[in-house]
C-alpha cells in the first residue's frame, strides 16, 4: 500500500519545493548577485539531500538553520544539526577534491 503512496508524496513534495522556492526567493535581497544565488543553491541542495534521508524541515527553515543559525520550534535537533553541517560537510569534500588537484 505504501508503495502507491510513494510517488504522490514525491510529486507533493517537489509542489512543495517549487512554491517555497519562489517564496525564498523573493525573499533574498540580492538574488543577482553571484553570493546571493550560490547561498540560495547551498540551501536549495541542503534541503533536497536532506529530504531524501527523511528531514523534515521546510525550505524556509533550512535557510534559517544555515544562514541564520536558528533552531525551529517542533523539530528535531537531529534535522537541525543535519541542516547545519551539509554546507560545512560539501565544503570540505570541495577543499579535499582542491587538493587532490581533481
């Protein structure tokens, strides 16, 4: 039965992350900037990755978890923490791969 529900789930979910998308986005002062949109990917990949491990942060509260360093009301410090470290962890998988000169 679970199997059926699957794929609705995924397709409410990316509805989901379409509409806070242009939510967030209109929400970041400079999206023309090269900084403000590579922000904007680091949160939108954060959510994403985190969504397929099952966090349940909306996109709004990733960004405030990054950028903001909030904890939110009702969720797990566990999703928290997951939201936090994703962009230290990719930044050190890309300072390895610099020096590895790949």
């Amino acid at each position: 039965m679970i199997e059926h529900a699957i794929p609705e789930i995924c397709a409410a979910r990316s509805n989901s992350s379409k509409v806070e998308a242009r939510r967030l986005d209109q929400t970041t002062p400079s999206a023309d900037t090269e900084e403000s949109e590579g922000r904007f990917l680091e949160t939108e990949f954060t959510y994403n990755s985190d969504g397929i491990e099952g966090n349940s942060l909306t996109l709004r509260e990733t960004q405030l978890v990054i950028e903001e360093g909030q904890t939110i009301r009702g969720k797990s410090l566990k999703e928290v923490f997951e939201a936090k470290n994703h962009p230290e962890m990719i930044g050190y998988v890309e300072a390895l791969a610099g020096e590895s000169g790949t």
